[in-house]
C-alpha cells in the first residue's frame, strides 16, 4: 500500500476519534456525602478553597434539637480532615451561608443563628486550619429581630468583611448592614442602608479591592418602583464613595445576587431585572460601573421562553471577558426553566 495511502486511513481514523475523545464523560475523582447526627436533613450552601488544595464546604445539619452550622474540610483527596458544628446561644436554628479562606489558611464562615431571646442573628465564625474555633461574632440588629448575612470577604491585611439584610424595628424595614470585623473578630465598623422607602432593603453579594474600598449590592425598595439593583462602595475606613440604583424598563422588581470586581476596581453586578411585559417576568441584567460609579455598560439577557431569567453568579477571566450564569425558562411556566450561561466582552458585546 502507498505510503499517501497509509497516511490518509491513520487520519481518518483518527479524525472519526475526536468526537468521541472530545465529549466523553469526565471521570468522578471522588464523592463525599455528610450524613448529620439527626439522619435528617442536611445542606451545604458553600465552597471554598485553600492554597494547598483543601475543600472547606459549609451549610446547615440537622442536630437532635434543630439546625447547626456544620463545616467540614476535606483534603484534595476527598479524605475528611475535620468537620465543626455550630450551635448558637439559643440551641435552635442555625445556617451558614457563605465561607471563605485567607492565604495563611484561617477559614471564615457567616449566616444567620438564632440568638438567646432574639430571631436570627448574624454569626460569623474564625477557624484555624486545624477547625479549632478562633472567634465568634455575633450581631443582633435594632429591631431584635430577623438579621442574617448572605456574603463574606476578606482583605489583604486579614480584615473579615460581612453584608446581609437586618430588621430596625421588630415588624419590618430590613437595610443592608455591612460589618468590617478586624482579624481578631473586634467590629471595626458597622454601615447601614435604609433605601427611599425606607422598608426593605437586602444585600446579597460583597467584594473588596486590594485598597480596601468594599462594594455592596443586592435589593433596596424604591418609592415607585418596587426593588431596584443598589449597590455601594465605601471606603476602607467606611464611608461611602457613591450609591448606583438601577430599576429595570418593567418599574417592578429588581434584585442583584453577584458582584465581581477587576484589576482595576470596576464593578460588575448581576441579577434579575423585571422586563416591560409584566411583573412577574424577568432578564439577566448585568451591568459594568468603574471605580467612580459611572456606568459603563449594561447588558439584558431575555430567554427563549420570554419568561423568567435569573442570574445567580458572576466571574471575570485574565482578559477581561465576563460570565454570568442562573436559569432561564425556555417556556411559559417555571417548569421550563434551564441553565443558561453568557459570555460578554469587556465593553459588554
């Protein structure tokens, strides 16, 4: 056989390969399930790593009373290393919501545990890598009542950042409350936001520049418009560099859940944005602020389905791209809703 001959079955072999070397299944390294004390219920809300590898993974387990925090740490492969639980003053509910880890491996997990003789509080907690508890802090709002943290961030200089939503009075009107805790869990200072309405107002992400300005944003209602994205930057001392609302062309319902920021200290939020055909259907709204708060770009994301978007999460590559994902409905009904993941340019194309 000619030597052409040779060559051109190898190809062709090769070639009727790569669709299956290109889409076969990725092989599982490992699966590890938690099973509490109580055989009940039990979830985890949060990942996160460290330098070495390790997975510290975090939510609420089920206990003989009620719900603890239960953190656990895996190492990278899958062997458990430790697992710590908390269980707050009032021996009663308790769920972590968001974890996070610093580069000398302290670990720092944050939500919401009910209080002695309150509703739910703030508790943020400080692990060493060995899961011996360092700190808690707890904070209890105005209203005595329903306060929980929904993000965590650290600084370059070990400081812990937490942002949530807390009641003022014991019947309603939550604000954002934002707290800067030094790195032995003393409150640097503590921020509020009460919006227009002066009723409910929600935090759901936060992020920190290497200059320890910390942004803020999530869901604040509007006089005549319902919720509206609002997102805040402060200083590191806490004062506040500028406020950005943004209500969608459906003057409804407005919620931002992520935030990311770049080099360059410009802010990306994402969320869901009411659109003009009804209330109760929305897009992806993502939208790119610099480091002053001007708006640069803002970019809408309306499903197949014309119906419910939702964006839950958002990050940035080394050049600049930016990736928003949640769930979208390919149909009328939220039965229908699916991934749905978008890639914008830097200027928002």
């Amino acid at each position: 056989m000619k030597p052409y001959k040779i060559l051109f079955i190898i190809l062709t072999a090769i070639y009727s390969l790569l669709p299956a070397l290109l889409y076969s299944q990725v092989d599982t390294a490992w699966v590890r399930r938690y099973d509490g004390p109580s055989d009940s219920t039990d979830r985890a809300y949060a990942i996160a790593l460290d330098n070495s590898g390790n997975i510290y993974v975090t939510g609420f387990s089920i206990s003989s009373t009620s719900s603890d925090y239960a953190t656990i740490k895996y190492n990278s492969n899958g062997d458990m290393i430790w697992l710590s639980r908390y269980d707050g003053p009032a021996n009663s509910a308790d769920s972590a919501q968001a974890i996070t880890v610093d580069n000398a491996g302290y670990i720092y997990v944050t939500g919401a545990s009910i209080g002695s003789g309150t509703s739910s509080d703030y508790a943020t907690i400080k692990y060493n890598a060995d899961g011996d508890t360092l700190w808690v802090s707890r904070y209890n709002g105005p209203g005595n009542s329903v306060d929980r943290t929904y993000a965590i961030a650290l600084d370059n200089a070990g400081n812990v950042y937490v942002t949530g939503s807390s009641y003022m009075t014991s019947t309603g009107n939550a604000d954002y409350v934002t707290i800067k805790y030094r790195s032995n869990g003393d409150t640097a200072w503590l921020r509020s936001y009460n919006g227009p309405n002066s009723t409910m107002d929600y935090a759901y992400a936060i992020a920190v520049d290497a200059s320890g300005n910390v942004f803020v944003t999530g869901g604040s209602y509007a006089l005549a418009s319902a919720y509206d994205y609002a997102t805040i930057k402060y200083d590191s001392l806490g004062a506040e560099q500028w406020l950005q609302r943004y209500n969608g062309p459906g003057n409804g319902y407005d919620y931002s859940r992520a935030i990311v920021l770049d080099a360059q200290s410009n802010v990306y939020i994402t969320g869901a944005s009411t659109s003009q055909t009804s209330l109760v259907y929305y897009d992806y709204a993502t939208i790119k602020y610099n480091a002053d708060g001007v708006q640069q770009w803002l970019q809408r994301y309306n499903g197949p389905g014309n119906y419910t978007d939702d964006a839950q999460a958002i990050v940035l590559d080394n050049s600049g791209n930016v990736y928003v994902t949640g769930h979208s409905c390919s149909g009328t009904t939220l039965a229908t809703r699916d991934y749905a993941t978008v890639k914008y340019n830097a200027f928002g194309i």
